[in-house]
C-alpha cells in the first residue's frame, strides 16, 4: 500500500481487483517507494494490457483457468458424455464437373472475400530462426510463402473482378495476425518487396498478445522468473484471431463494405489456394456458415481429426478432434483400436487443415454475443500423480478451429475434403523429426505413448504419414503442378524417388507457375492446346505469367518465362538443354543458409531457356527461325 501513489487511479483498481482475486503474491514483494518504481509501474502497465487483450479481463481468465485445472486435475474428459462417429461433407474429386462448377462459383464470390492468414507461431517445430512465411515455398523460384499468399489473393481479385458481378467491393482485403515474435519482421518482409503488388492498405496487421502463466492450480500468476516485477507470459493460439477480428471492428468493416466471406488461413501451406475457389464455392453453394476444409488423413498424423460428436443428451456437432485426444476419445468409445487406418489406408476421420471458410454476417452476430471468446484448454505438466504442482507455469491456449464448439445446432457447420496431393503441403517439422519414421505397426504402444504434447514427442512420424517438413513441403507443390498439367493434357514424365535430408520423398519435374496464370482448373486449361505436350522427369518449368500458353511443347530441360501482363507468350516446339539439377545438401552444413539445409537439396543451374517479355505483344518461345 506504500507503492499507492506510484499508480493512477485505474491501476490501482485493477490491483485492488487481482487481490480479490488471490493474486497478492504480484505486489507483496515489493521494495519501499523509491527503489525501482519504474519497474513498478512497468508492472501495471503489463497488467492493463494483459486485463485488455483477454475478452472479459484478467478476472475472466483467472476464473476460466481455475475452472479448467480444477477439471484437469480431476482427470476430467472434455469429451465426457460425447459419442465420435464419422462425420460426411462435400468430397471434392479434382477437375470434376462439380469440382470445376464449385471452382465457378468461388473464383465469383471471391470479390466478396477477405483472407485473414494467422503467423503468430515461430514454429519451434521447424527449428528455423526467421519468421516461416518468409520461406521460400520452393527453390525453382525461390518464392516466399508470404509472396506466394499476396499473389494468390491477388490473382482471385483479378478473375473474379473479370467474371464481373456488378457493383461491390473490388479489392480482396488481407489481415496478418502476428505476434511479438513475428510481427516487425513481416512488416518489415512486405515493406521491402513492396507488398509484394498489393496496394499496402489492402493488407492490416491484427497482433496478438501473449497471456499470464499460471504457476498452480488456483491459476496464480506466475512471476517472471528473470524479473520479479513482470508477469510471465507465453502465446495463448491461433484462436485469438477471432476476439482480435472483433476488438478490430475489422469484421463490421468488411461485412459493412458488402463482404460475405472470411477465409482464414496459416503460414506454411504452399498447396491451399489451389483448393480454395472450390471450397468457397462448397460454402456459397451449400450457404454454410462454417466450412472446414480437410483432407484425408493418415491415422496418427498431427493434424485434427474433423469428427461428429453425439452427447447424451441429444447435442450434436461436427467439430475438429485435436491429434492427441483423437485416438483416446475413440478408444473410450467403442473403437478398440482406436486411430487407425481403415481398408482405404486413411483414417476415416478427415483431417482438419485449417483452412476455414466463415460466411460473416452470422459470425460477426456470434461474436458479438462472445467477444470472439473461445473455448480454451490448459495443458500443466504435473510433477507428481497428486497433480498439485507444476514442473513449469501453464497457461490457457485456444484454437481457431474451436469457434464452432459455441455455436448453436442451427448453425450450418460443414466441411469439404479435397485431396491432400492438391490441398494441403505444411512446412512444419525440422529435419531430424521428420525423418523419425516409426514403423506404428511393429510398435503400437509406442507410438500411443508418443502422442502427447510434449514437442519432442508428437513429430515422431509413422511409417508411410507425411514429413510435414520444408524437403517434403516443396516436392509437393511440383508434384501437385505436374499433376494439374497431367490433367490438363500435358504428358509429364512418372517421378522418381530420392532421399533428402533422411526423407524419402517422390521428385516429379519442376513445374511452377504464378497464381495469375490460372487460379482455377479450367483456366490452367484453357492455356494448354495440342496433344503433343510433354514434360521430361528431369525438366524445370516456371511460368511467370498471365498469358502463356502451352501449345504443343516438348520440354526436356528448364523453360524459365516471365512475361508482363499483356504479353502472349506461346510456348511451342522443342526444348531441350543441360536444365536445372537438383543436389543433394546436409542440413548439418552451417555454410549454407538455412532455407537450404532445411530441404536437404539446392538447385544447380546448367543451362535453361529463358524468355522475358517486358512489353506487351505476342511472341513464341523458342522464337521461330528467322528467315533470310
Ligand atoms: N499461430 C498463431 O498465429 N498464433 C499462435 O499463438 C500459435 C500459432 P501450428 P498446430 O493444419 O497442420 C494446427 O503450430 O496448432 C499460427 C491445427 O490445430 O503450425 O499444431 C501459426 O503461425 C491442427 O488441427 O499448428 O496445429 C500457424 O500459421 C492442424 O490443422 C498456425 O497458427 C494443423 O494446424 C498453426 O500453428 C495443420
């Protein structure tokens, strides 16, 4: 009480409020007036922003989190009285009919989106040092996700404003949330490249706070061990993107600018806008309000499981089963083995990517009820089985995803599967995890003691799941290319497999292009003509460029164009030369930058064909011979 005068009347309120709250152990170590009163001060100014950030206060935290280690430590099932069973959405099947008309109806109602991308996380798992949407998606062009992400949002605008709706909004807004961790550096990545082509006021930066830790069970806020006048903090999820789009009033703007849609989004996954016009499309046409996109998912992977829970009492909801509750909510539930594959080699449970359509007006009305407020959970890590102390503080943590658990069962909550080979590649493992492959069939009880939250614990990979890493993240987005262009009519040459940085993974030819040379199958194909088109196993192709066409090419070797809009580039005839080879890097190299060593490989350039067209006009490449 010496300390009083130190504070302004509104902290010391909010001092008073903590005593209330048992927290006096914040101020009882005080030293007299005059001795680091700064510090003092610092203190309350950390307690405001932490009482600010959280929906209902630091008083609503403390209470939640009490609750939630009272339930933990009664060993409390948050799945209590809920039965899992699977669940059915909108199967898309790649360059369908139906996937191509919900493709239509996307890139349409694209012009009434907005993009909300969550880069909070540092992504300990990765064990990379800079922020992860700085990475490059692949090495052939060496383009950011960041980059890769504007421009995708970019090339929807442009082919949805083409299609032409009328009057409406026509920029397709970007909001960031990031976090202290990450939050100058993406600035810092966007102002340096311009934005990457968007206008800066497209894009808003929502930043999240982290949250007090907890050092018992009656939710005491833990000092900070280095600085006895600070609270210890740690990041609280990716759930926070909701009470933030509130808080905001980035929300009201949008659905006040004639917005329709939000979609959110996460930092590595180079595959995803390839399946979002069909998704949106999903959610247009079957008017949900929430639509998950997922896709299959091998059993044990570490994503979510998108599951239908029946309660006792009548209560239903298709919701997202976090990877580590997955296998033991079944096994308490009738299915004795648990999270397994079944005869199709996947999980009956799709798996949840994160990647969530919401239609805004109903969500904007849900979280004015809420805040944007979402059910949390707390994971201590106990000394002993009395459950009484903590090995180190706790705190609460939320998942974006869980938005629906509130939501009413008229709500429309639904999902659409898409292939994984075209939707879903995340960088999220480190080298040495990733080629941690357990063979789950020879050791069953292994693996289930494995999957925990424990960092070290849950990347151990089974045998045959994905990689999950920066090696396995880039093969994906060729094979995914090649695969498109197999489609489309090119003949693109089988993969064949190499071992990088301990991990087997499959090396299609190098195929990549510019969101702007087509954002939905049907105009990827409409750029392809001819049934001579053919692309050699070992072949590099980049496109970079709205109007290059494809016509009868015969490529053995690397083809590298790069063409302003307006400048029609036929690519036609045969290329062949010494191409683009891919190397083989250690990852415990330190001579070598870490985006490299992360992938295990580095791309040598021999010889390649390049075209670059900086004046709009109609060219072919290779040229046609000049004649005398
Ligand atoms: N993120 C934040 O913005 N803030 C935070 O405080 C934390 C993270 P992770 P996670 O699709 O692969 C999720 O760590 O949480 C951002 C789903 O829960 O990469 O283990 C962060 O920057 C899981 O169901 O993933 O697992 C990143 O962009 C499954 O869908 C994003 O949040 C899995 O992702 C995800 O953070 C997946």
């Amino acid at each position: 009480y010496k300390n009083l005068s130190l504070l302004s009347p509104d902290q010391v309120e909010l001092a008073k409020g903590l005593l209330d709250l048992n927290q006096a152990h914040l101020f009882q170590h005080w030293d007299e007036p005059g001795v680091e009163d700064d510090e003092k001060r610092a203190l309350l100014e950390q307690i405001t922003l932490l009482n600010g950030s959280y929906p209902g206060g630091l008083a609503s935290y403390i209470k939640t989190a009490r609750q939630l280690l009272a339930d933990s430590k009664a060993g409390k099932n948050p799945y209590d009285g809920f039965t899992p069973s699977v669940p059915s959405g909108e199967v898309l099947k790649f360059a369908d009919d139906n996937f191509i008309r919900y493709e239509e109806i996307g890139v349409r109602e694209a012009r009434r989106a907005a993009f909300v991308l969550v880069a909070g996380g540092l992504g300990e798992r990765l064990g990379y040092n800079g922020i992860k949407v700085a990475l490059p998606l692949e090495s052939t062009t060496g383009t950011s996700f960041l980059q890769h992400y504007v421009e995708s949002i970019l090339a929807l605008q442009d082919a949805s404003l083409e299609l032409g709706q009328g009057e409406g909004p026509t920029e397709i807004p970007l909001a960031i949330m990031t976090s202290d961790d990450t939050h100058s550096r993406t600035q810092e990545l966007l102002q340096k490249n311009s934005y990457f082509g968007m206008k800066p006021t497209q894009i808003k930066f929502i930043k999240q706070e982290k949250v007090a830790c907890l050092d018992d069970n009656d939710a005491r806020l833990a000092l900070d061990p280095k600085n006895k006048y600070r609270i210890q903090t740690k990041p609280h999820g990716h759930g926070d993107v909701h009470s933030l789009l509130y808080s905001s009033g980035l929300l009201k703007q949008w659905l006040d600018a004639g917005r329709k849609w939000v979609l959110f989004f996460q930092d590595t996954n180079g595959l995803l806008f390839k399946a979002i016009p069909a998704s949106l499309g999903v959610s247009a046409a079957k008017e949900y309000h929430v639509n998950s996109l997922a896709v299959p998912r091998k059993a044990k992977e570490a994503i979510g499981g998108i599951t239908r829970l029946t309660h006792q009492d009548g209560r239903t909801m298709v919701i997202n089963v976090e990877y580590n509750q997955l296998d033991p909510l079944l096994r308490a539930s009738g299915y004795p083995n648990g999270d397994v594959n079944d005869e199709t080699g996947y999980s009956p449970f799709p798996g949840n990517i994160n990647q969530l359509i919401f239609e805004i007006g109903p969500y904007l009305e849900e979280l004015s009820k809420t805040g944007g407020a979402i059910k949390e959970f707390v994971n201590p890590k106990y000394k002993d089985s009395t459950k009484t102390d903590f090995k180190s503080s706790t705190r609460l943590e939320c998942m974006m995803q869980d938005y629906p658990k509130t939501l009413p069962p008229s709500a429309r909550v639904g999902f659409t599967v898409a292939d994984a080979w075209l939707a879903y590649a995340p960088v999220k493992n480190n080298p040495e995890d990733a080629a941690k492959v357990i063979d789950c069939v020879e050791k069953p009880f292994r693996l289930f003691r494995l999957i925990d939250f424990s960092p070290s614990c849950y990347m151990q990979v089974p045998k045959g799941n994905p990689y999950h890493s920066a090696t396995s993240g880039e093969m994906a987005i060729y094979r995914a290319n090649s695969l498109i262009l197999r489609e489309a009519g090119v003949e693109v040459s089988d993969p064949i497999r190499s071992t990088f940085n301990g991990q087997e993974v499959e090396v299609w030819p190098r195929v990549t292009w510019k969101p702007k040379w087509g954002v939905a199958f049907s105009e990827i194909k409409s750029k392809v003509s001819g049934d001579g088109n053919s692309i050699t196993g070992r072949s590099t192709l980049a496109i970079g460029g709205r109007s290059v066409y494809l016509e009868n090419l015969a490529l053995d070797g690397a083809l590298i164009i790069d063409a302003v809009d307006g400048a029609k580039v036929k690519a036609t005839g045969s290329v062949q030369n010494a191409g683009w080879k891919i190397e083989n890097v250690d990852f415990r190299d330190t001579a070598l930058p870490e985006e490299v060593r992360i992938r295990g490989f580095k791309i040598g350039r021999e010889e390649q064909l390049e075209g670059t067209y900086e004046v709009p006009g109609e060219y072919s490449i290779p040229p046609p011979p000049v004649s005398k």
